[in-house]
C-alpha cells in the first residue's frame, strides 16, 4: 500500500509521467494507469460467472440432495464429500471435488435464512421447556425447567419439575401469573404435543383439550412457532440457556423441589435489577409497562391436573400410570377418579375425595396409607404381621409395647382391642394418640376403651375416670383403711 501511494503521488501531485513513473517504480505502464483509477487497490474482481462445464449437468441433482436435508437431522446431512462421492457412484461424474466443494458451500449460504428484527409490544410472553441436572435429597435426577420470557422487558419466570407432563406445564402457567401479578395477553409456544394434538394441513394447530381448558380458564392466546424454527421464540430459547448456566450450576442441591423452586423463583427477583446490554432501563423499570398491560389474573387458579376413571382393585388399589396408591377398604372394587397434580395423587368417588397421596414418579411402586386398611385389618387380625401397608409405617415404641401387654392378657382379643387403638389415629392426631398410650401403660389400663378415655380426657382437658369393674382382666387396685397406728410409724422414736 506503501508503493501504491508513492506512485499516484508522483503522478498526480509531483507530475511525472506515467513512463518514468513506471520506470522509476519497476512497474509497467498499464499497472501504473490502474493505480491512478482507484484510490486502494480494489482487488481481484470476477466480471463473469465461474463457469463449470463439468459440473453444469449436475448442479440440479446437488440442488435436490441440499434441499432434501433441510427435513433430517442435522448430523446425517450429506457433507460436500459425500456429494461428491455420489456423483461419481450414481452419475458417472468425471469432475473433481473442488468445483463440487465451492458450489456445496456457496449453495448452503443461499439457502441460509435471513430474519426480520422484531419489535415487542408490552404484555406478551413466549414460554419453552429445558432440561438439567440436580439434586434432591441427595439424589441426583433430571430436573425439567419451565421458563417463561417476556420480551418486551426481558422479565423472567423459571419453576421446575420432575417431569414434562401437562400437570407440570399447567401448574407452571398457574405459579408464572402469579410471579408476574397477571396473565401475558398471548404467549408463544414450540409445537409441544402437551399442547397441540395435531397441525393441519393448512398450519392451524389443534389444541389438546386440557391446553384449552387452560387457555379457557385464563384468557390468553396462543401462538406457536414453525416447526424446527427455535428462532421464533428467541427470547425464551436464550433464557432456557442463561437459566441452565447461571441459577442450575453448580447442579444445585435442595432437601425438597420447594426448596428449588424457591432459590429459582429468588434468582428471578434479582435478576430484575439487571441493566442489559442497548438499555438505560432496569428489567425491573421495564417490566411495569408489561405489568399495565397483562391481563388479570382469574379468581382461582387452573386445576393443574391429569384426570382419569379407574376401579379399585379387590386389594383397595388405584393404579395411575405405572404406580398404584391406596383407597379405603370400603371402596375396594368401585369405580374412582384419579386426579394427578404434579406433587400429589387425589382419588375421588361420587364427587368425595376419599384419598390423598405423595405423587411417586419412580416405576411400579406401591403407595400406601396404612389407615385405609385397618377396618379390614380388626375383621382379619392374622394379617396383622404379613400387612404390607403396615410394614413401612413408623409408630412410637410404646405403641408395640401397648400391643404386647394386650396380646400377652387377651390374646387373640387383645390384637383386635390393638387394631381398635390403630383405628384412633382415623381420627386423632399421632401425638394425641401417643401421649394417651404413655398414661394407659403408667396406669397400668391396658385397654382400647382406656386409651379412647384418656384421649378424649386429654382434649376436653378433664381429668380422666377409670372404671376396672368391667375389665376382669386389668389389675384391681387394693386401698387398705386409714389407721392411726400407721401414721405412728412415721414419728421419730423419741415423740412416740
């Protein structure tokens, strides 16, 4: 560039001719005029298309391969090689590879897409699904998070699961209107199959049903992205990252998904105080002009549930999924409604909810609550040991103590009257339970209808009245007369 600026100097300014500049130079004359036609070297320019006689009769079938990738996974798309080596396999080509590698490449950047820059109007969301790990109750497992972005202010809402199940996404849509304090007038989704059933020919998707009772419930509208497209929803593809990279690691460590989900939604909140990068605002300052604009949030939240009609088995089990929970007894064999929450398992029969239970995301498990079972368990008390309700079910010590007094002085009659101190907790709290047992075995009233007494006694805080007449079998006790001379003993030997 140095020369380049001599030489169109002297011409130009000091007036020296084009030969003695080019002799002076080492230059020949016609590269000393093109120096004076432009002020920088304009490089080597291409007046006419490259032609390719050999490869010409073939650019449509390289046409047809790239386009036929644009519909398979990325990572078994044809590379310019392997064209290559099909021409020559199918085609009989005679050309080299270098023409096919130019054409390949310049081919791909034509076919690369080019986006519009979108504006966001205040008031709407776009929501999408990411996947990490972490660890529960020291237990490492898949975590599925649910983020919510609003563009306009950058605003953000993240909850996580131990599932991607419409109870998940559903009650993720319930805890993002609260976070936000109003429902986005529409919300941007992948083309999830817990939200669209099907995609017609003409593009309109067909919502599932529970999305639309969703939609129904809380107003908002629903937009969906082209199909492999994330760039649609943009906003929420680089939150799934910046979650995953910022709150998720470390992989976390909680006792509970309550004690994630609340470090997740805390990291939310801070974030807001966050200037980013074109911005003079706070997403905080930003987000109250998307706060004016949500929608009002519904009366209640949505029931965030899978429901499903079943029978109880002859063993008083609901199966959901893969795991079956425990119903009582007396509904063994009827028809129920299972209600699956993301945390729990809710069994109804005739409009009565008759069970309640921890929702177990492990595979052919059984779940039970022991108090289901001893109405069947006082018909049937040989059961008692081999009961697998029972086998888990951690009661006080005093609790087996009570039933080996029983057992030992009634024998069989005393595991029913044990059975009928069990069935106390139907309606007791444990600790109420416990405590009466403690002052029955202090008392020495080794009986169902003592224990029974001294709840009761202890909840209307009135001392309790124990009458052993009915219970021959309960130790008597004996009170002797008062006498004077038993008192004498007490005096020191000299006051006699």
């Amino acid at each position: 560039m140095n020369v380049y600026a001599r030489v169109r100097r002297a011409v130009q300014v000091e007036g020296i001719s084009v030969r003695h500049a080019a002799r002076e130079f080492g230059l020949s004359r016609k590269t000393v005029r093109k120096m004076l036609m432009y002020s920088a070297p304009p490089g080597y320019q291409r007046s006419k298309p490259v032609k390719r006689p050999k490869l010409g009769p073939w650019l449509g079938v390289i046409d047809q391969i790239l386009e036929d990738d644009e519909s398979q996974p990325k990572k078994q798309r044809h590379t310019a090689k392997r064209i290559y080596d099909r021409l020559k396999e199918e085609h009989h080509f005679t050309g080299g590879y270098t023409i096919v590698k130019d054409y390949v490449r310049q081919a791909r950047l034509r076919h690369k897409e080019v986006v519009v820059p979108l504006a966001h109007p205040p008031g709407h969301a776009q929501a999408d699904f990411g996947e990490a790990r972490v660890v529960i109750a020291g237990v490492e497992q898949k975590a599925h998070f649910l983020c919510f972005d609003l563009p306009h202010s950058d605003d953000a809402f993240v909850v996580a699961f131990p599932a991607e199940n419409t109870e998940s996404f559903c009650e993720g849509h319930n805890q993002a209107f609260a976070h936000f304090g109003g429902v986005p007038r529409s919300i941007l989704y992948d083309n999830t199959g817990i939200a669209v059933k099907e995609i017609t020919g003409s593009g309109e998707r067909q919502p599932t049903e529970a999305f639309a009772k969703l939609q129904s419930h809380s107003l908002f509208e629903a937009k969906f992205g082209r199909p492999g497209k994330g760039n649609d929803k943009g906003h929420v593809e680089g939150l799934v990252g910046y979650a995953r990279r910022n709150f998720l690691a470390p992989v976390p460590q909680a006792a509970s998904w309550e004690e994630l989900n609340a470090h997740l939604a805390e990291q939310c909140r801070r974030r807001r105080e966050r200037k980013l990068r074109g911005h003079t605002e706070t997403i905080a300052q930003r987000f109250e002009r998307d706060r004016e604009k949500l929608l009002p949030q519904p009366a209640a939240p949505y029931e965030a549930c899978q429901q499903r009609a079943t029978r109880a088995s002859s063993q008083a089990l609901v199966r959901y999924e893969t795991n079956d929970y425990s119903a009582p007894v007396a509904y063994a064999h009827q028809r129920v409604l299972v209600k699956a929450f993301v945390w729990e398992v809710v069994i109804a029969c005739a409009s009565q909810v008759i069970a309640r239970h921890r929702r177990s995301y492990a595979r052919e498990e059984m779940v039970f609550d022991p108090l289901h079972y001893l109405a069947l368990l006082e018909q049937k008390t040989n059961a008692l040991d081999q009961a697998a309700p029972l086998a888990a079910w951690e009661l006080p010590a005093e609790f087996g103590e009570l039933r080996r007094q029983m057992e030992a002085r009634l024998a069989k009659r005393g595991r029913r009257e044990y059975v009928q101190v069990l069935r106390l907790l139907e309606t007791f709290a444990l600790s109420e339970v416990h405590r009466a047992i403690r002052d029955a075995l202090r008392l020495r009233a080794i009986s169902f209808d003592a224990v029974k007494h001294l709840v009761l006694c202890a909840l209307d805080q009135r001392p309790p009245r124990l009458d052993l007449e009915n219970y021959p079998h309960l130790p008597l006790a004996e009170v002797a007369s008062t006498r004077a001379a038993d008192y004498e003993a007490l005096l020191p030997a000299g006051a006699r």
